[in-house]
C-alpha cells in the first residue's frame, strides 16, 4: 500500500540525485581532475563554478518546484478542486507586476532589488487576499477575487510594456516573466529556504481541516471545524509560497497544478498527506526541466517556464477534460 510516508523517502532520494547529477552539467565542461580541486579548494575558479554557480542554481529550481507544489496541493485541497493552482490567487501576477515595475524604473542591475520589489507586491496581495477571507470565507469568493486580482496585475503589466522605454527593457521584462534560475546566487536559494520554513510552520495547522472538508464544508463545521481558520492558513501558506517562487525564478506555469495530479495518480487521496510528497514532485519536476534545459541544443533560448507550461497546458487540458466528463 503506498502511503504519504513511502513517497516522501522515493521523491527524497530521487531529489538528492539529481541534485548531486546535474552539478556535472553546465556550460563550462569540467574534468575530474577540475572536481577534485574544486572540493580541495572551493575558492579556486572551478570551486567557484561548482559552489558558486550550480549548486545555487540547481537548490534553486527544486526549492521554486517544492514551494510551487506544496502551494498547488494546499490551494486543490482547501478549494476541493482539481483546477486550483497557486496562480489562481493572483499572487503570481502581483509578484510579476512588481519585477516589471523594478526593470522599467532601471533598477535591473542593483543586486537584487527585481526580487524584491516582487516580494514586495506579492506579500501586498497576499494582505488583500487575508484581509478579504478575514471578513468573507466563502471558498467561491475567494476564487472570484484571485481571478480578478490576475486580471487587474495583468493589465498593469501591458500598460509597463506599452510604457517601457526600450525595446531592451521590455525583452528583459519578458525573459524575466518566462521564468528561469539561470544565474541564481545563495541569497536567492535562503529565499527558497525561507518559504519552506514557512510551509513547515503552517501546513501542519491544515492537517485536520482538509480532512473534514472532504466530508462537505456544513459537516465539516457541524464536527467543529473553523472554515475561516482554515482557509485563512491556506491562503497565507499558498501566497506566500507563490509570491516567494515568483521572486526567486519569475513565473513558472503549471508545476502547482502537476505536482499533486502526479502524487495522486500514484494511489494518494488523504488531501494533507499529498502535501508533502507534491512539495518533493514539484522539485523534482523544475530540477529535471532546468536539467533539460542545460543538455538541449541552443539552449539559452529556452526559458524554464516556457518548458513547463508546454508539459503542463496538455495536462490542464486533459484534467479539465475528465472533470467535465466527471460533471456530466
């Protein structure tokens, strides 16, 4: 029988492989002796490239992937719909919004001073979403708010294009908005860490109340549950997760969405025990696609989160299917 317990020791294994694989891979072919030295002497030129530049990279992609699972399992779980994904909050667009604001004001190059402005967007959001659920907790609500707070960050960011200076500009804004973890320091993954730590404080408050609310929202308070405790610690978990990812590699589609799809379809229902484990697929997911990224021929055309969307849209599309299947 597979159990929450079995997939987070599979996923956890799988995770350090990789991440111990693709230290191997990069632009700048190393030799053995080159690994040597860079274990002997990390502050050599080869240690630089091995500590320095993709070992930072490589925590990054699977810290975004693991923020941007355990988002996607919590959001599916506290809405009991298919459909939801982190972006569904409108976090993702406000964090976007905010680097579209920094690279137009030309604040790009202050070490970063993009990411943070994103931060500083998402968590405004994020104030927006738990002051609304504080007041309403109504699930549908909420989900009418998150559309229309896309929306609105949406058609902030066309008029920033429309008002970018340059053409130089607004390709920086769209390379940004596409999503990558190329060239991601230690300050990035702490920031992955720093979410995580966030998860691992809120996501076991949820334990009780996604279970109850498998047993339909009036049970659930009739055994004594509080719907908006609950999906207040649902929505602070999801967007500061999202923001946090958007932050750190810009907009990376569908991997929210996938995750728990991938965890589920392994034979897990219980809607907190997948939380975990779709944490641990979601990095496993990015790491594998920036992995790819890294092997393919002229790769530096690629973005990150142009890969996953193009493996992610065909699965929304097939969920979508089966859910409408499932509604007739």
């Amino acid at each position: 029988m597979i159990t929450s317990a079995r997939m987070i020791f599979v996923f956890s294994g799988v995770s350090l492989l990789l991440l111990a694989a693709l230290l191997l891979v990069g632009d700048v072919a190393l030799s053995p002796d080159d690994y040597v030295m860079a274990v002997m002497m990390p502050k050599s030129l080869n240690g630089d490239i091995l500590w320095g530049i993709r070992l930072p990279r490589n925590l990054c992609a699977w810290g975004v992937g693991a923020m941007l699972g355990i988002a996607g399992a919590v959001m599916q779980g506290l809405l009991r719909n298919p459909l939801a994904e982190p972006g569904i909050l409108g976090v993702s667009s406000g964090a976007g919004l905010g680097a579209s604001v920094a690279i137009v004001m030309g604040v790009g190059l202050v070490p970063f001073a993009v990411e943070a402005s994103a931060l500083v967007v998402s968590l405004m959001m994020s104030a927006v979403l738990i002051a609304f659920v504080a007041r309403f907790p109504d699930r549908q609500a909420l989900i009418l708010l998150g559309v229309g707070i896309s929306s609105l960050c949406g058609a902030l960011m066309a008029l920033v294009f429309n008002l970018s200076p340059s053409p130089v500009t607004t390709t920086e804004i769209l390379g940004w908005l596409m999503g990558s973890v190329e060239n991601r320091s230690w300050q990035d993954a702490a920031l992955c860490l720093a979410g995580l730590a966030v998860a691992v404080w809120l996501v076991p408050r949820l334990r009780a109340g996604l279970r109850l609310l498998t047993l339909g929202e009036e049970t659930a308070q009739s055994m004594g549950m509080n719907i908006r405790h609950v999906t207040l610690i649902g929505v602070i978990t999801a967007s500061v997760l999202a923001g946090l990812s958007v932050a750190v590699a810009g907009i990376i589609g569908f991997v929210g969405l996938a995750a728990p799809h991938f965890v589920r379809a392994l034979g897990l229902r219980d809607p907190y025990g997948v939380i975990w484990p779709s944490g641990l697929a979601g990095g496993t997911m990015v790491l594998m696609a920036d992995g790819l990224i890294r092997v393919m021929p002229a790769s530096g055309d690629i973005r990150l989160g142009v890969l996953t969307s193009l493996i992610g849209a065909p699965l929304f599309a097939l969920i979508a299917y089966k859910s409408a299947k499932s509604w007739a």
